[in-house]
C-alpha cells in the first residue's frame, strides 16, 4: 500500500469515527424497550429512606425522602444489558433535578462494585450533563476502590444514588442517557425535537 493510500484509509477512519451518532440507551428514540430498573434503599441495611420511580412518555422520574438515620441512600438501578458499547468515551444525561447532587452509576456483569461520578443538578432547569467513563471510579457500599478505570465494553448496567447526607425529599427527572465520544457536539442529535 501506498503512504497515499495508507494516508486515505486513515483519513476515512478519522471522519467516520468523528461522525459516528450517539447511542441512545433510555428516553425517547432508544435502543432499549425495557431497562427492568428496581429501586434499591439503605432499607436493606435497616435504613429508612424511601424511594420511587415512575415512567412517562419515555421519560423517568426518580424521587422520594433521604433519611440519614440508619443509613442515608437511595438509588435506582437497570438490570444487566446486553450492549455493545465499546469506543465510546461518555455518558451523556439530561435531566432536570432539584438542586442536590447525585452519582450516576455504571456497572460491570458478575461485579458487584458500581463505577460512579457525581453530578450536580440545578433546581428546576433542564440540563445536559456529560461524564467521561474515564472519570468514574469503583465504589462498593460507600467506599472507594483502587481499581483500574472502567473500560466502555464492560459496561452492562447503569443506575443513580442519591447519598449528599442531607435529609428530606428529592427529584430528579431523566430525559434520556445516551453514550457518546468525547468532545462531540451534544445537539448534533439529541436536541432536535426531543425538548420535553
């Protein structure tokens, strides 16, 4: 092959990698149907935080009552998927919260630790968070784990917590999550006709 040639391959993977779309894994125009999401509270430790979830024209709204007497978290999670997510290099959320700050969670198969990030949220607005998987790290039962960054092909699951210590209620609505490659522009897809 031709250093022409070899330089035209390389410049073809290039733009269809800078290209490639965003993959949409919940809301409106996703990849997935059903994400079998279950609530998970410190109650299973003889905790007394509550918490529900409830889904609406693709949307799904978290909420419920932090209580750090006897535990202090509540969480959402999906069950195990079966996707192939690797080249990608963010997670990409819009959401509208109620000013407090969650974690969003990324799991492993067969791996009970999650992989989480924080994000902070503005009191009723719209907005797009984006988190670089290279950014989250392991965590089992509220602590840190020294493990080597999460690869985007391992990824199987994916939840919230809610664990800022402070008690009372919360509400965090998910428009939608979708995985994409660092530095594209969010609003190439995600924001046409899509506003809630």
């Amino acid at each position: 092959m031709t250093l022409l040639q070899k330089m035209m391959v390389l410049m073809v993977t290039l733009s269809s990698s800078a290209a490639a779309e965003p993959l949409r894994v919940m809301g409106k125009d996703s990849i997935q149907t059903n994400m079998g999401w279950q609530v998970v509270n410190d109650t299973v430790m003889g905790g007394r935080s509550e918490s529900s979830f409830a889904s609406n024209n693709g949307q799904l709204q978290f909420s419920g009552r932090l209580n750090t007497n006897g535990g202090g978290f509540a969480s959402l999670r999906s069950n195990r998927q079966d996707w192939d997510l690797s080249g990608f290099s963010v997670v990409r959320l819009k959401v509208r919260g109620d000013g407090r700050t969650y974690r969003f969670r990324l799991y492993r198969d067969d791996d009970r630790a999650s992989y989480q990030h924080d994000f902070a949220t503005i009191a009723g607005e719209w907005q797009v968070v984006e988190l670089p998987i290279d950014g989250f790290y392991a965590s089992w039962r509220g602590r840190r784990l020294e493990r080597p960054a999460l690869a985007a092909a391992d990824i199987a699951g994916m939840g919230l917590i809610l664990a800022d210590g402070i008690d009372g209620r919360f509400d965090l609505t998910l428009d939608w999550i979708e995985l994409d490659h660092a530095g594209a522009p969010h609003n190439r897809k995600t924001n046409e006709g899509d506003e809630p």
